[in-house]
C-alpha cells in the first residue's frame, strides 16, 4: 500500500506552473510525526513533479500512516507510478 494519495486536477487557465499541496491529519499522530511525512513528501515532489508532472496542474499530496517508514526508494516508486497513471488520462 503507498504512502500517500496523490490527488491530481488540470487547471485549464493558461498557466503552465504546477502547484502542489501536502496534507497529513492528526490520525497519524503528533505535529512532529505529520511534520516528518510532509517534510519527505515534499522531497519527493520537487525531486519528481518538475520532470514527469502535467503543466499547469493542481496536486495534493495527502499522507498516510503507511508511508511513515516506508524506505524512500519505495515512496519513489509510488510516486513515479502515480503520476504515470495521472498524465495517461
């Protein structure tokens, strides 16, 4: 089970910029664990989404417990999968 869910959505306004949000609620626990999540989802993203995401699109990034002590090679993995499934529609 990945991580994270990757929620994706074309904005059609003319503007090529990419956004991106990160998400993590308190079902997985302290400030300081959703923090963590964040912290390498945000990674992951600036390291993926510039090469392999839509222009001109809104993501969310919402973390999930599995994705706590995931290896990052993993998370990788799910991300890259992901946004393939995303730029095929």
């Amino acid at each position: 089970m990945p991580g994270f869910v990757l929620l994706a959505r074309p904005r059609d306004d003319g503007d090529s910029a990419m956004r991106v949000g990160f998400t993590a609620t308190k079902k997985l626990g302290g400030a300081v664990v959703r923090n963590r999540a964040k912290r390498r989802l945000r990674a992951l993203a600036a390291d993926l989404l510039p090469g392999s995401g839509l222009p001109g699109a809104d993501y969310v990034l919402i973390a999930r417990s599995s994705g706590l002590n995931r290896a990052h090679d993993l998370l990788r993995a799910d991300l890259v999968k992901a946004l393939k499934r995303v730029t095929r529609s």
